[in-house]
C-alpha cells in the first residue's frame, strides 16, 4: 500500500478528490443550484482527464478509481432524473401481476387502486407528465426493474440501490467486453476508460439510474462477438439491447456490407450467395428475440398504447434539439405557429435516408467501418431530433471509444448546458446555452471530417491514441 502511495500518489490524490466531488454531487446538489452543478462537472471531468493521461497504461488503477466513483452513489436517490420512480412502479406492477403496458398510473392513483406499494409517493415522484402516459419500457429493462420490485417491493431506496447495483455490473460488463474488442482491433486499451471514466457516464447512468448502461453493455459484446464471427449470438446479444431500448433498430441497415461484402474489395456475386444468407439469418434472429421478449405483453391494447407513447417523442415533446430548434424558430416566422406535428413526422424520414446512405454509400465492411458508420448514423439521428436527454448520448460515446472521432466525447461533456432548464421551476430551456452545446460539438465534428477529407488515411483504424 505504501508502494502504491509512493509512485501514484498525485493519482490517489485526484481519485479522493473525485471521490469528494462524486459524494457532494450525489447528496448535496439540488438541480436548480446550476453553478455548483458545473462547477463539479469540470472538476471531475478533469480528474478523469488527469487520470488517464497519467495512467495510461495501469488499467487496474483507472478501473479501480471507475468503480470508487460509482460506489459513491450506491446510497443516492438520483438529484437530476425523476424517471426512475417510473422504473419502480412497473417493476411493482409486474411483481403483483399485472401488465404495466396497459394502464395509467394517474388513472390508479385517482381511483385509489393502484395494486402496488408507495404507489402515490411513486405518483409524486414521477410526475403528472410521466404517470398520465403508458410506459414506453421494452421487456428486458422492464425485467431489471422486476428485479428491484423482487428485492425491495415496499422501500423506494431500496428499489434505487438494487437497480443502480444492476448498472454498475452492466458497466462492468461494458469495461471487459470494450476492453476485448479494442485488444481484438489492436487499438490502445485505455480508450475504454473514455467511457468508464467519463462523469457524464457516471452521474447520469450510475447516478440517475437510467438503464442506457444496460443498452451499451449489450452493444458491446454483440460488436465484439461480431467482430470474432459468433454472428448468431451477436444477432441475440443485439436484440437484447433493442428490448432495453429500441433505438438499436437503427443500427441494422448498417450491417449490410459487414456480411454481404466483408473484406472483399468490391461486390460480386460469389460475395452475395455467401453473405446474403447471413444477413437474413442476422436480421431473422434479431427479430425473432425482440418479438419473444415481447410476446408475454403482446395484445391490441399494447400495441395501441405502446405506438402512442413513441409517437410523442416525435410530435409532443421537444428538449435540447439542435436541427429541429433552428427549424422551429423559422416555422414560427413563416406560419406563426409550432411545427412539431409536421416536423415530427418528416425529421425522421430524413434520418432514416441519411442513415441508408451511410449503409449503402458508405464503406462499411469490416469492424472498425462498422462502429463508425453506426456513430454516424445515430448522431446524424439525435441531431434531428426534436428531443435529446442528456442520457441518450451514452451510445455516442461507447461507440466513439473504437473510432478516430472525438466529437462525441465534446458532446458528453457540453451536455450539462440542457440543465440550465432546471434553473427555473416550471422548467424552462435556456436556447443561448442549447446553442453553446451545439457549437461545440458541431465545431469539432466539422473539424474531424474535415481532417479525414483532407487525410483519408485518418479514417483508417491505427494503434494511436
């Protein structure tokens, strides 16, 4: 231990100074109280940073000093995100029987019903917005969330201990696989710490309980069992972390020319009578899993429910935008009025032919194109979103770690400027600190594209870095 403290005590400093940082983040900040809030962002982006660039080679230390600073929230009701009180009422559904897909908790809670414990402090705590809407929580999160039912059925804390505990080990999970993948695609191991060391990973996953983690952790190990030919189980893995959350549905066109062409320089018919089989069976199997996961909810009723709730996330709310906003602003100087319900129908149209383009246009065939065309092809879809939480941007992020692009690692820090709408208590977005956000992160995306226009031999995956 003395040895220890001998050659790394500046790091042991830094990481009992995190640790300090973590703990009052966790249990003295209120979310209106924004300039203590980035203060502490900035302090504990710096001691990540500080960290790995003096340990870039001592993984035990970086994994240790990941693990302290999400230990320290093990005890914390999250201070930043409400939806948690949401995960708590369907696990309780759940656990007494009953499809959370198919009612209202305002409904229960009006009728003085509800079958579950706590219920109108659950109610409470999630919000009139969130309990006058049908859960929107695909099977395996809704599973993680039975879980915390099973163990803490009657305690709000104990239910956010046992879900934080499941993310942590999905975080752990994310650290072996990233760090397999990246020893596989012979790129520096300590990129994985860009993720596991991050603040914004550790604060709004750990901290907030929002089950992104799981979703990352499955992404991961399905690239990694990808890139070592297992396509079945990557083609399992994958639909697992669609039944988190849905958004990895997205990434399925992607994978066209990772089995039609592979390695192959151009295409030819050979390549397509022995890859074409393969994508179908990948794309069968993802298909096939998502639809079994779902299968014990499935009826009219959820459908119904389920379709309304995901339609308005496109055409109802909006936060944080960056394309949308710009597009509002001009909507309301032409027709004098919102234009969410158009553009919320047309906005992901266009993703979807950009994220076509990168498929097809695009050279995607071997791992390290794949991620990358996977990052592109998810940003290129937040950016035209008309609502991005702070959370979503941890996929960005995971798959940044096995690309040359950096941008991302901007965005999870720039994040913190959307909680400026904490500020006011009816929750108002300041658009001055949404447009700082995005000039930052567009500022460097721009950068890089450019430098990989300029140097094409940038886009090839190196061990630098």
């Amino acid at each position: 231990m003395l040895q220890q403290w001998k050659y790394h005590r500046f790091s042991l400093l830094l990481i009992l100074i995190g640790i300090l940082f973590y703990w009052s983040f966790a249990y003295q900040l209120i979310r209106t109280d924004f300039t203590k809030m980035i203060s502490l962002w900035v302090g504990v982006f710096i001691i990540s940073y500080k960290l790995i660039q003096l340990n870039p080679n001592n993984w035990k230390l970086l994994a240790t000093a990941g693990l302290l600073f999400r230990v320290v929230f093990i005890l914390a009701i999250p201070n930043l995100s409400q939806d948690f009180y949401r995960f708590i009422w369907d696990g309780r559904m759940l656990l007494e029987g009953f499809n959370p897909y198919l009612s209202l908790p305002e409904v229960l809670v009006a009728q003085g019903n509800a079958p579950i414990a706590q219920a109108q402090e659950l109610y409470n705590g999630m919000g009139e917005l969130n309990g006058s809407h049908y859960t929107n929580y695909p099977p395996v999160s809704q599973f993680c969330y039975f879980i915390a039912a099973l163990f803490a059925s009657k305690s709000i804390w104990g239910s956010a201990i046992i879900l934080r505990l499941l993310i942590i080990l999905a975080d752990i999970g994310t650290f072996f696989f990233g760090k397999k993948l990246l020893q596989s695609l012979h790129l520096p191991e300590k990129r994985i710490f860009w993720y596991i060391l991050n603040p914004f990973i550790i604060i709004e996953l750990t901290g907030n309980l929002h089950f992104e983690a799981v979703m990352v952790f499955f992404i991961i190990w399905s690239l990694y069992l990808l890139h070592k030919g297992y396509w079945y189980w990557a083609a399992i893995i994958l639909a697992l972390s669609v039944s988190v959350k849905l958004i990895p549905l997205l990434f399925l066109p992607v994978f066209f020319q990772k089995f039609v062409l592979g390695e192959q320089k151009s295409f030819n018919k050979l390549s397509l009578i022995s890859g074409l089989p393969k994508l179908i069976g990948f794309y069968s199997i993802v298909i096939t899993v998502v639809f079994l996961t779902f299968a014990p909810f499935l009826s009219g009723e959820f459908l119904a429910n389920f379709s309304k709730t995901i339609s308005l996330w496109f055409q109802n709310f909006e936060f944080n935008a960056s394309i949308y906003f710009i597009i509002r602003w001009i909507g309301y100087r032409i027709v004098g009025w919102n234009v969410i319900e158009t553009a919320g129908k047309i906005l992901p149209l266009v993703a979807i032919i950009i994220l076509l383009a990168i498929t097809f246009i695009r050279t995607n065939r071997n791992t390290p194109q794949l991620i990358t065309a996977m990052l592109l092809g998810i940003c290129s879809y937040y950016f035209l979103s008309t609502t991005v939480h702070p959370w979503y941007i941890a996929v960005p992020l995971s798959l940044c770690v096995f690309t040359n692009y950096r941008f991302a690692i901007v965005w999870s820090f720039a994040i913190i400027f959307s909680y400026t709408a904490y500020i006011h208590p009816d929750f108002k977005e300041n658009l001055w600190m949404v447009g700082l956000e995005y000039f930052l992160v567009f500022s460097v995306l721009i950068w890089e594209i450019y430098q990989r226009f300029k140097s094409p031999k940038l886009d090839v995956m190196t061990s630098s870095n």
